[in-house]
C-alpha cells in the first residue's frame, strides 16, 4: 500500500497521492517515507489524509517527532480534519494526541505466514485438510498461468463479479482493476487457474521488495469443484518464495466462508496494531462519527445498482 503505483491508482480514482520523505541535515539519508492519500471531503471537512500500512520509519526513536511532522504537513497544505495512519506492524504504541480509530479502512487482522520457513514448515502449520485440498486441486486437469492481457484480465473479472454476487461484497467498476493491472506494473502479479483452455480460479497480488499481499481473488462453479483456490495460493506462495520475499499476508479476515478457508493456512492470525487518528481540526468528533452512519447510507445506496 506504500508502493508508488498504487498512489498512482489511488490518484485516478478520488485521491491524490503525496509522497513524503525525512532526511537527515547531516549525512542527507532518507529516515522515513510515506505515501499519504488525501480525499478531499464535503465541506466543512476539507480533507481526510490517510497512510495505509505506513509510514515507513528507519528510526523508532524518533516516531513521535517523525508523525508529528507528518500531521503538521497535513494540516498546514490540506487542512485535513484528521491523519490517519495504519502501522505495518504488530505493536504500535501511539503519541500523544494519538488515539485509536474504530473507523478501519483495513482489516487490523489477517494471516500473515513467514516466508523465511521452509515449504515443509508451512505445510506443517496448515490444517491438515488444507494439506489434502492442496494436493487433490493439484492433482487435476488445470494449469496455473500469470495472467498477461487484458482479454485474460476480463476473463478473472467475469469470475470476480460471480464471487461478489455469491458473497455479497461490491466492486469497484472495470477501470479500476485495469488501472491496478496498468499503473502496478510487476508489482501486481495476478494468476488464474485455467480448464480447458478458460481461468476458472483466480488470485491477485501486490508485491514490494519483501511482502506480497492479496488484493482480490475468486472462482467460477468449475473452480468451486474443484477446489482450485487450494492449489493457485499454494503455488502463489511458493513463488513469493522463489522471488526472496519475507512475508504473504491474506488480505485480512472477515466475517464469512472465506475467513474459515483462510485460517486453514496458519496455526493462528495476526492481529496488526489498527487504525490510529491524529485529529487536526474541532469538527473531528463530528466526523468520525458520522463516518460509520455514512457508510452504511452509501452501501444501501450502491447496492441495488451493483452490477
């Protein structure tokens, strides 16, 4: 979430997307980075600036100074009501005038497996019917393929729109996925399993220099069959360890069928630190109030309109 592409795709789709560094006076090292979002809000708002998964900090001991930075920047070019942060990690003790947000954009816990174990001990850590879907959905008549064009991409957002309907999550509308497949470049990685010649599964990832992280994912009633989601993450996962990655994380957990299938894949989640606000203006209360209400609005709103 802190990979230039995808401010690039944030930018052409209700954000825009400021890249901050802090460098050193002396020695002129960069010692943190942060790609803030800013959504620019109905008035009196003015904006919400936002860091998912960030900021990237060198030096812990100056996390305080270095946020405060942050919120003043901010404050000053935007007047945010508030900057909100979601650390990439798992403690995170927050400043002053810090405090919790129950507003999450991201799932706080997910599944994160270490991909410094070998394929053994990852195996070992799984249910053991995980292990056996993972060899049975190997076992069939399918291919796994990196998708390369945009006919391929259609095919995948043909089974997306099946899944959301069968889950019942929204989508964004087809230009946003074509701009994450564009604007990414190598750092989003989709494969699909394909039958008969056709992508009956597929799984979508971003991916940095360490950690790969699920986007999207779903399946038609020949991949439910089969059971092929088994063997396309399996087989994403070897290769973020082929490529020298540290860390495959799910995405975040869920109410639903699709959490039960996630935590067959570790012996327990990861809760990550959350969501964190620095309020930056008195109408702050206001807002994150009136967030939850507002959400709820447009979801009722959106979803006779979905498809």
């Amino acid at each position: 979430m802190q990979l230039w592409g995808w401010g690039e795709v944030k930018s052409v789709h209700g954000w825009s997307a400021e890249r901050l560094f802090l460098r050193d006076d002396n020695d002129d090292s960069i010692y943190c980075a942060a790609q803030v979002l800013i959504r620019r809000l109905p008035w009196p708002f003015k904006s919400l600036a936002y860091i998912p998964r960030g900021p990237l900090i060198c030096r812990e001991d100056d996390s305080e100074d270095i946020l405060q930075k942050l919120a003043d920047y901010v404050k000053d070019e935007y007047h945010s009501v508030a900057i909100s942060i979601e650390p990439d990690q798992v403690e995170f003790k927050p400043p002053v005038l810090w405090q919790p947000s129950e507003n999450h954009i991201l799932p706080s816990k997910t599944i994160i497996l270490d991909l410094n174990k070998t394929e053994s001990e990852l195996l070992n850590d799984m249910a053991k019917k995980t292990r056996q879907y993972i060899r049975k959905s190997a076992a069939e008549a399918m291919e796994i393929k990196k998708v390369r064009t945009i006919e391929e991409l259609d095919k995948c957002l043909d089974i997306y729109r099946l899944t959301a309907d069968r889950a019942k999550f929204d989508l964004h509308d087809d230009q946003y996925y074509y701009d994450v497949f564009s604007k990414m470049s190598d750092y989003s990685q989709l494969f699909a399993a394909y039958v008969d010649g056709q992508p009956a599964a597929f799984l979508w990832l971003a991916i940095s220099a360490d950690v790969a992280l699920e986007l999207y994912g779903g399946m038609n009633e020949k991949g439910q069959e089969l059971r092929l989601n088994y063997a396309l993450k399996w087989d994403a996962i070897r290769k973020c360890k082929e490529w020298g990655l540290s860390r495959y994380d799910f995405g975040g957990l869920l109410e639903g069928g699709v959490t039960t299938f996630k935590m067959g894949w570790a012996e327990s989640p990861t809760e990550l630190a959350g969501t964190f606000d620095r309020p930056l203006s008195y109408r702050y209360k206001t807002w994150s109030r009136g967030l939850p209400l507002a959400k709820r609005t447009v979801r009722r709103i959106k979803k006779p309109f979905r498809r």
